[in-house]
C-alpha cells in the first residue's frame, strides 16, 4: 500500500532528518486492512533511526506527538484502529513549546 | 477685473492656508491633551504598574453619528473601517475589548505591535525577563536602547508610541498560578507567547477556570503552530495534550535555534486570531490548527479532537476549579521550570573535573595534552578553542580510535604522558563524555566545568558567546 508518511516539529531528527517519505507498505498475508497500529509498527522497523522512545510509547505515539490522518486529528478517525487506505498521507507532529 | 479676481483668490489661499496651520495646530493640542488625559487616568486610582485595573477610555462618548468612535479614531482606523465585514461595528468591539499577551519575546513583538496598532482598548503585557542581544533577530519589539531593561517596559513603550490612544497595562513579573487568575480575569481574550510546556498547561488551565478564549502559538527552528484554544465548546490544550511531553522533547530556542521570522509570522497570526475574536469576526481557529513548515512553504491546517469529556481541565465530570488551580504543581507536572534556567548537571566527581582558570594554567605551561570538543559541528564552526578536536557526543562512541591517536601522537611527540580534556558549550554534555569515557577506559578524562560558557566568563571576555 502505497502512503505518505510525514514527521515534524523535530520528530523527522529521529529519521535522518528526511521529513516526508514516500513509502510502500506490504499488507500481512493474513490481514486484509492496514491500521494506524500496524502502520506505527512498520515505521517504528523501517523508518526511525534513533530514539524511538521520542516517538512511541508501548504500541501508541507518545504523550506530545499530534497524529494526523489526511489532515484530520486521529482521535476523530479512530485512534490506533484507523484503516488506512491506498494514498493517505499520515502525518506526525511534535508539540512546540519555543516562543 | 481680472486683476480684481486674481487679487481675490490669492487672498482666499492665504486664509485656506493660515485656516489649515491653525487646523492642524488645534489637532496636534488635542492629540497631546487626550495622551495626557490618558496618562492621569492611567495613574489613578490604582495606576502604578501591575494593577491591571481598566479605566474606561477617555474618547467612548457617543459621538453623534451612532457610534462611539471620535473623528480621530474614525481617521485612525479608518481602513479597516472601510472593510465591509469589519466596519464600525467590529472597530467598536475592538476599542471595548481587553487582551492579555502572556511573554514578550518571538512571538508576543508581532502580536502586540499590531494588537496595538488595530485599536485594541486595553492590552496587557506580562514578562519577567529583559531584554538581551541574542533577542534582538526575533523580538522586534524591542530596540537596542532597552537591552537590559524589562521586556514588558520596552514593549509597553512600542506599543504607546504607536497608539497613544489605547491603555496599555505592564505587569513586570513572571505568570505563576499565585497570580495568574487575578491577572487574567481583568481580560477577555488571552495570548499564550510563551516558550514553555509548564506555562501552556498553566494558562490553558487558567483560561478554562475563568472561562477566556485562548490564542495559542508557538514556534522552533523553522517550523509554528497555532491555534485557538477554549472557544465556543472547542478543546483546550489538555484535551489535545492529556499527558506532558517527557523533557527531552521540549527542545527550547536557546538551544536548538530559531529563524527569526517564524514566531513572527505565528505571533502575526495570534494578533490575527485575538481580533477576529474581539471583533466578532470570521471563524477563529478553533477545532482546527495551523502548521507552518517555513523551509518547505508549506502551511497545513488540520482539523483537531473536540472538547474531550474526559479532560481533567474542561471534562464533563472535572472538579477542577480556582483552588485546585492555585495548588497545582505545573513545574513538577511536567518536570520543567517555569522560568527555565540552562540546566546544571553535576555528574562527575571533583578530581574528573577542572575548572577554566585551572585549564588555562594547563595552557600556559605548556602542558601536553588533548582537547575534545562534543558539540554539535555547526556549534564547532561559530567559535572553538584553539587545537580543539570536534568529536560531537552522539559520535563519540565510534570515533574513539581518532582519540586513541591524537593522544598517542601527543605522547611521542612530546615525550609524556598526555591528558584528556572535553568541552562543551555550557558543560553538560561534557560531563555526559567524560562518564562515557571512563566507561570505554579513558579513565583520565576531564570535564572543562561551565563549558565555553565559563571559559568566556572567567578567562577571555573576548571570547564569543551564544
């Protein structure tokens, strides 16, 4: 499956400083949907580089981190259990606190 | 008769341009008079600095056109008078209106120069801190002849010599939860220019306890977010944010950098979205958020969660009320300060340690030895020491063996045994190092304590700072 996948607000530092990738994301045999909880899993093994504790927290992105999904909010589209489909644009955001 | 009328007409531009003197004349007394009138009222009855207390506007007397706005504020204003969906109406609200701008830094210069400027009758400022150089890129407000004085001073006194018409309140004190709900209160709408995780909770918190809409920015490097936050049934900063971020996210400008015009252009937005608000006009950014990402162009606006029933501030079922918010702990809630220091780690014992003078005395005698400096490269090329080898921490691991053989070449070159020295820019990392170090059997390896910081200080004056 095909995604864009999107780090910012210093969380693209965790990925070789590389803010969007283009991604193909294989689907397990198995499975016939893709969530953002699998998806998390995938980029926590194929795209972050270092610290991955300044990403996620058990299977869920940690406290501070904005998920977003086709520019919504995940809370509005269901969290971990998202179903993702072919071309959406999954961003992550850090909160920033500099003034 | 020609001669007549011509005789006539000079005669008529003279009276037109003596009429004009004396018009513009009278208008400069009264633009003095009604500055002074503001003064006196500013000064009583409570009119010292940080009282926060609104005294109506000397000019809001109905003006005999059906609105309260005087002949020099129709002038004033005037183009934005002219936008049919803004007009008297929203100008009116603005006059009426009261906006507290939390921090006068990056973000809270834009926000009160045009909050100023737009006619807002009474803007607050708070602000603990003064003004420094290293400010200056971003902090526009402020000019040079104030460095060293207070932030909320300077900026009071941009925001007056712009429009001496508007009441401009200076609270000269940093926003603790022992002050924040007698300060607040006073406004309507409040700014979050803040550069802290420990204020934002704070605030925001405030902001539900009293019921005020909140205008939130902040920005880093060169990306801002903006948003408003407890509007009109929309979530606040905990609903989005239930948890605090560990520490180590919380990246600050001082040490990670910030293209100056960023938190210009979100603290440009914050005014935008605080008038919108005290106007009454268009939808304010509420539910959504904005994401500017300077260096690729692009802004992103992004719908948010809701009110969140849940939320320990604004829930449905929360207890959370004016005397919880006066006990809360933010700085222990988030494991930061609210008016952060550079951190101070003590990690080493005193003889893996040396302080600046001791290593310059190390210098002087010509003592073989070698230094290692663990900042970032792009930290190495603003200023270094002499003879200094920039092995940043995080490759510190990997590029042992250039240690191993800067030491040895030391070694028989000079016929001793040769020390090992780190330094950083302020002296943490290079304790962090030096623990590494003796780990990996580099048992002599010393911290310079303070850092560059330190060395600049105690050693060289001359030596750049940043």
């Amino acid at each position: 499956m095909q995604l864009t996948v999107e780090f910012g607000g210093g969380l693209e530092l965790l990925c070789n400083s590389v803010k969007i990738h283009n991604v193909n994301v294989e689907l397990q045999k198995a499975a016939e949907k893709l969530t953002m909880k699998d998806l998390l899993a995938w980029i926590r093994t194929n795209l972050i580089k270092e610290r991955p504790e300044m990403f996620m927290k058990g299977d869920s992105v940690r406290p501070g981190v904005l998920a977003l999904v086709n520019d919504c909010d995940w809370e509005l589209t269901g969290q971990l259990d998202t179903t993702l489909e072919e071309k959406d644009v999954v961003v992550f955001i850090s909160t920033l606190h500099g003034g | 008769m020609a001669a007549a009328d011509g005789g006539e007409v000079s005669a008529i531009l003279r009276d037109l341009e003596s009429l004009k003197a004396s018009k513009s004349e009278i208008e400069l007394r009264i633009s003095a008079l009604e500055a002074r009138l503001q003064e006196i009222n500013l000064q009583q009855p409570n009119g010292a600095v940080s009282n926060g207390s609104c005294a109506p506007l000397p000019s809001s007397v109905d003006s005999g056109y059906g609105h309260d706005l005087s002949p020099q504020m129709i002038y004033r204003y005037s183009r934005q008078l002219l936008l049919p969906s803004f007009g008297v109406q929203a100008q009116s609200k603005l006059l009426k209106s009261s906006i507290l701008v939390v921090g006068a830094g990056g973000l809270g210069s834009p926000a009160l120069l045009y909050l100023a400027a737009c006619g807002v009758g009474h803007l607050g400022i708070i602000d603990h801190d003064v003004v420094e150089l290293n400010n200056m890129h971003r902090q526009i407000i402020h000019t040079e002849r104030f460095i060293g004085q207070p932030k909320v001073r300077s900026a009071a006194a941009a925001c007056r010599s712009i429009n001496s018409t508007i009441q401009v309140v200076e609270y000269q004190e940093p926003l603790r939860t022992s002050n924040a709900l007698e300060i607040m209160s006073k406004y309507d709408i409040i700014v979050d220019a803040t550069d802290n995780a420990p204020s934002r909770y704070m605030i925001s918190d405030c902001c539900v306890v009293l019921g005020k809409p909140l205008v939130s920015g902040a920005a880093l490097g060169f990306e801002g977010q903006l948003t408003v936050y407890n509007y009109n049934g929309g979530p606040c900063y905990r609903c989005l944010f239930p948890t605090p971020p560990p520490t180590t996210a919380c990246q600050r400008c001082s040490d990670s950098g910030v293209l100056g015009v960023v938190p210009g252009i979100i603290g440009c937005l914050q005014a935008l979205e605080a008038i919108k608000i005290a106007g009454e006009v268009g939808e304010p950014l509420s539910g959504r958020m904005l994401l500017l990402d300077s260096l690729s162009g692009r802004i992103r606006i992004v719908k948010i969660r809701g009110r969140s029933l849940q939320c320990v501030a604004c829930g449905e079922n929360t207890t959370f009320s004016k005397l919880q918010f006066r006990e809360f702990d933010y700085e222990n809630f988030t494991q930061s300060p609210l008016t952060p220091s550079p951190l101070k780690l003590n990690l080493l014992q005193a003889d893996s340690r040396i302080n600046t003078k001791e290593y310059k005395e190390k210098i002087d005698d010509g003592k073989a030895h070698v230094l290692i400096d663990v900042r970032p490269e792009h930290h190495f090329k603003i200023v270094s020491l002499p003879n200094s080898l920039n092995i940043p921490l995080p490759s510190l691991e990997a590029r042992l063996p250039e240690i191993s053989l800067a030491l040895k070449e030391n070694e028989e070159n000079r016929g001793v045994n040769s020390e090992l020295y780190v330094v950083c820019r302020r002296g943490n990392d290079s304790q962090r190092a030096v623990q590494s170090l003796h780990k990996l059997g580099f048992t002599s390896a010393r911290d310079i304590i303070g850092g560059l910081e330190a060395w600049a200080r105690d050693v060289d004056p001359n030596f750049p700072t940043y």
